[in-house]
C-alpha cells in the first residue's frame, strides 16, 4: 500500500528520494482481490488503514491478464494484477488512507481525531503518556457503499442543539470492564455532560433518530465529492464483515482463448486490434514473438486478430440490439454455457502447444456409474485457469442479484477501463447427470413443491433489496435441478477433503444447473500447492468416484442433527435452505459461489419417511 499524505505508505517499497514515506508490511496480490480491495480496512499493528482507488495505483509494471469473455462481460479491456513491491526502484504501487481518523488513548482515555495526538512520525502513540493509540472500534457505513467515522460528540450530546464541537470539551473514550456488552464502552465529554454508553447505536434507526445523515463520504477515493445520499447510515464494528463485500466475478479460460494461436495474441491484442495488417507483421518481427512458436506464423498471427475483431464487433451488435434498443443479456449465463459446452466434450492435450485446458475423459468405462447413480458423463479435468476479477464492493448489506445500481460501490473515480484480478491454475472432475432421469425426478411433487418454499423465500428477499421499480426483479435459480446438483457438489467436496487430503477450502464449486445444463465441476484453484498435485482427478477415476459418491451419499442420508435438521421448515441465512445445516451440508466461504444458500439434502437422499424421494434414491 502507498503514501497518501499526511499518513499514508507505499506498498512494501523503500522510500522515494523526493518523498519519504512509510513502509507498514505487506498483503499478498491475490488478498488485494479477495479479502483488502478497494475501500477494504486493514489493520496493521495498532493503526487502521482503508485501501485506495485503483486510480491511484501505479500500474506501469503490473502484469496484464487476458480473459476476453470475463472482460466483456464487465465491461473492460482487460485486467491487472495488482503492482507488486520493487526493492530497488520507488514505486508508489497500492496506496491506502488512515480511517478511521478518530484514536483514543487507554491512558488518559482522550478520543480526538489522529492528527490531535501528536503522534511521532511513523507512530501510533500519544504524545502525552505515550501510550500506543487505538483506532476507533466503531464508524458508520450506508447501503451505497459510504463510510464515515461515528459520530461521538453528536451521540454523547444528544438532544444538545450546539453546533459540533460547540462546547469546547474533549471527548472521552473509555471501557469499564463491568460487562462484555455496549453498555460498559462509555463516551463522554469534559464540557461536564454525563457519559453515555454505546447500548443502543447499532439500532437500525438509532442514527437517524438523533438527525445524523449520510454525508456520503468515500475516503478511499481521492477528492471524491460527498453529500447527496439518502440512505440512512448504520453503525458497524470496524473489523465487521458487513463493512466490506467483495463483488467478484470469474471464468474458466476455455479454447479457443485458452490455447494455441489465441492465447499466443492475448496480451498483445489491445496494440494489435488498431493496427493494420503490415503494422502487425512488423510488430511481430521486431518483438520476436513467435521465435519459441515454430508451427506459427505472421499470417496466423493476422487471422487470429481479424478473428477477435469480428467476435468483438458481434457482441458489440447483438448488445445494440436492433434500433439500439439494448436488450438485457446475462453475461454470466453465457459464460456457464460456454464452460459447460467445453467441459462436455475432450481436449486433449497437445504436445506442441501451451494449452490452459485440459478435459479428458476417465479411460475406464462409467457404465456402472450411470446404472446405479444417474451419471451420465465423468471428465478429468487434468489442467484450468481461472481469472477472478474485483469489481466493486457492498457495504452494511451482503451483495444481491436484485441490487440497485446506486449499491455498487466504485473502485475508481472515474469508469475504469481495466480491473484488478489474478489468475490461479488448478485441476478438476467434471460430472453430468443422466438428463432423462433428471426430468422424471423433478415432476416428483414432493421436491417441487420443497423447491418452491425455498424460491418463494428467496424471491421474497429479492423483492426486499429491489429499489428499482422499473426493472423486473432477477428469478431465483432454486429449482429442483439446482437444488440436486448444489448438494451433490458439497457433499463430494467434503468426501474429497476427507479421502484425498485435501482442506475442503481449497476445493471450489461451479454449478450448472439450469434447464439446458445439468452438471457440476469440483475443482482446486489455489496459489499454492494443493492446486496442481493431481488428486482431485484422481478422485474422478470411475472405480474411485463410485466409492466416494456411496460414501458421500451415506454420511448425507443422516445427520447428526437429524431429525431436526431434515425436519426443519426453514434454515440458513433469511430462510433460504432446508435440510442443510454445519453437520452435513456447508462448506467453508471459499468454496461455495452461492454463499452457502440454496440447499436441500433431501434432494440427494430424499425424506425417511419416503414421501419425498432423492434423486440417488429412485
């Protein structure tokens, strides 16, 4: 992270000549995605910092990373990795803010804005006891996304119609121990007010009732204007979850992109697509680019640009629509299909070629597996990319299909043209169910009319988020089919993580499960070794797979929580699975896409009592 005056830092560079600044650690490139984007808090030691705009980050040395199906579904030319820290040259590379801005001091118990301590430089400290200064535990954050630090001398003066700071007193931060809840955070004034403790601030209406509004603040982007929110502010513990929800999207990087001539063009096609033919030639030539690719040459280097070209132009027609009418495309639904069209069919390896997709099928026959448990295709996996993108992020809310444009909370000042991401390389088994068996199963009333309950919950919370009246609200996927193949992954995963060694939270999920598509991919997509050891394919042998599936079936069949959990009306986060519960059915955050939501183990085995029948129970 980078200098952003007067307390800001570099990310893991040494200082610059012209300017010092501080060197306070370092967050690994893949957690500026995931876990610290932009508008994110970290804590580091006992100072508290907010991650800045993408445009404030030097990026001249950042890799690219090309995805050019992810890239049009948001919008961008391409994607970034975050800067790395240079030891040798002075970058500003990612940059942060200090927020919150407000401190106290456990000594003299004084709370005042940072910049009021006197802090030595490069220190947290005050300058009177010199006591290490802790960073306000609580500030304020509305559904679009603003965050603010609390109002104390408005909640310790309530009622007082003094204009802020109007009685001249200093505000007073301090814990008496007596119990673990608000009630013993006290806040007071030395103006001579009684102290008044925090009970009652993380009340939905508490803030408003006192008239304190949004003043739609956005620290981390530099010089960004403020006011015009209506959303009323909630307060939020600064290390809270709800104060900072990745919107992350991804794609598997599937042929024609992930191979060959395509993947050889990739990082050069934002030069190339402007240039004629001749200029492309002789960028060729002179960059040397094809001296480790005999079998290629300049022409095919010009009819994979002219390829691009026209697939661009394509999507750039059919996003017009006729009369440039836009019609609504789901991006990620044509992202799902191409996957699924890929994943059901061979690649093979080819010896000649760099290739980032590698789908085999088992060299064993399934036919026991499509008799006895409904498959209908079984593909290794062998080799995959994934690229995953920060788009924006939510506050105070998690993110929701039904989100109004207004939540989105920018990255930049401006629209970017390019977003952070990283890519990570891993392996895979791919599974299909029988379609046919499929289709009798989800007439069974029973698992429809199970399915409904969850849909209807979840539509009703869609409808909740909606706040534009003029667009319909998003369906909810939970169908029968989606319910199957949900369980279906899950309980494979945690089968996996106990019979192939793997922590369940290095394995991922994508599901397929809408009318047309009817499968599921488990696979690792991690930086680290557990990506790429080969034993999730293994685990995709035929012999294996049956195994693991009876067993993985088996230990669903019953849960320690039953019968309470295959009983339950309702369970899970607003209502929205059935018999799923930590016993049996979740999974670690990293490993499910759909947050752990839509769930239903009687899909899989169907109720005790057999008036609702599973799918591997038919």
């Amino acid at each position: 992270m980078g200098p952003v005056p007067p307390r800001t830092r570099r990310r893991g560079l040494p200082s610059s000549p012209a300017r010092a600044v501080r060197k306070l650690g370092e967050i690994r490139r893949a957690q500026l995605v995931t876990t610290y984007g932009v508008g994110a808090m970290v804590a580091v030691e006992n100072e508290s910092f907010l991650i800045r705009g993408i445009d404030s980050w030097d990026i001249s040395e950042a890799p690219t990373i090309s995805e050019p199906r992810l890239a049009r579904q948001l919008g961008v030319s391409g994607f970034r990795m975050p800067p790395a820290p240079d030891p040798d040259r002075a970058r500003d590379g990612v940059r942060a803010v200090r927020f919150p801005d407000m401190y106290s001091c456990p000594h003299c118990h004084q709370l005042q804005p940072f910049r009021k301590f006197n802090s030595p430089t490069g220190k947290a400290e005050c300058s009177s006891c010199q006591e290490s200064l802790v960073p306000s535990r609580f500030v304020i954050a509305c559904t679009r996304g603003h965050v603010d630090d609390f109002p104390y001398w408005k909640w310790v003066h309530r009622g007082n119609r003094k204009e802020f700071g109007a009685c001249g007193g200093q505000l007073t931060f301090r814990a008496d121990g007596s119990t673990a809840s608000l009630r013993s955070v006290l806040i007071g004034c030395s103006c001579g007010i009684e102290e008044v403790s925090m009970e009652g601030s993380f009340r939905r209406q508490a803030l408003r009732e006192l008239g304190i509004r949004c003043e739609g603040r956005r620290p981390w982007l530099k010089d960004a204007p403020t006011g015009g929110c209506q959303e009323p502010p909630r307060t939020l513990q600064r290390g809270s979850s709800s104060v900072w929800f990745p919107v992350m999207h991804s794609a598997l990087s599937i042929p024609p992109w992930s191979q060959g001539i395509a993947k050889l063009v990739a990082p050069y096609y934002d030069i190339f697509k402007v240039e004629d033919d001749a200029a492309i030639r002789s960028f060729v030539r002179m960059q040397k680019l094809l001296r480790h690719h005999p079998n290629f040459t300049d022409d095919d280097v010009v009819a994979e640009v002219d390829r691009r070209r026209a697939a661009d132009a394509l999507a750039t027609e059919q996003a017009d629509g006729p009369g440039h009418e836009k019609p609504p495309r789901d991006h990620r639904r044509e992202i799902y299909e191409g996957e699924y069209r890929s994943l059901s069919k061979p690649h093979l390896e080819v010896a000649e070629q760099e290739q980032e997709f590698v789908c085999e099928p088992p060299t064993a026959s399934i036919d026991a597996l499509r008799a006895s448990h409904g498959l209908e295709q079984v593909m290794l996996v062998k080799r995959l990319r994934e690229v995953r993108a920060l788009q924006s992020f939510r506050r105070v809310d998690e993110p929701s299909p039904a989100d109004s444009p207004l939540r989105a909370a920018a990255i930049s000042l401006t629209k970017p043209s390019w977003l952070p991401a990283f890519e990570v390389s891993g392996e895979g088994v791919f599974i299909r169910l029988d379609t046919a068996r499929l289709g009798d199963w989800e007439q069974e009333p029973g698992q429809v009319a199970r399915a409904a309950r969850i849909r209807t919950n979840h539509e009703n919370l869609l409808a909740s988020r909606a706040t534009d009246s003029s667009k319909p609200v998003p369906p909810s996927p939970a169908t029968p089919r989606f319910l199957l193949l949900h369980a279906l992954a899950h309980i494979l995963i945690n089968e996996w993580s106990l019979d192939g060694g793997y922590p369940s939270s290095s394995l991922r999920e994508r599901v397929y499960g809408t009318e047309d598509m009817a499968g599921v991919l488990i696979y690792t997509a991690t930086s680290d070794s557990a990506g790429s050891l080969g034993g999730v394919v293994a685990q995709g042998e035929p012999g294996r797979l049956e195994d693991s599936l009876r067993s993985a079936l088996h230990r669903a069949s019953w849960c320690s929580n039953d019968p309470l959990c295959m009983e339950s009306e309702a369970s899970g986060a607003d209502s929205l699975n059935l018999a799923a519960c930590h016993a049996c059915l979740l999974l670690p955050e990293t490993s499910c896409e759909n947050n752990n939501i839509l769930l239903d183990r009687a899909a899989l085995v169907g109720t005790p009592d057999g008036c609702v029948p599973g799918f591997f129970t038919l």
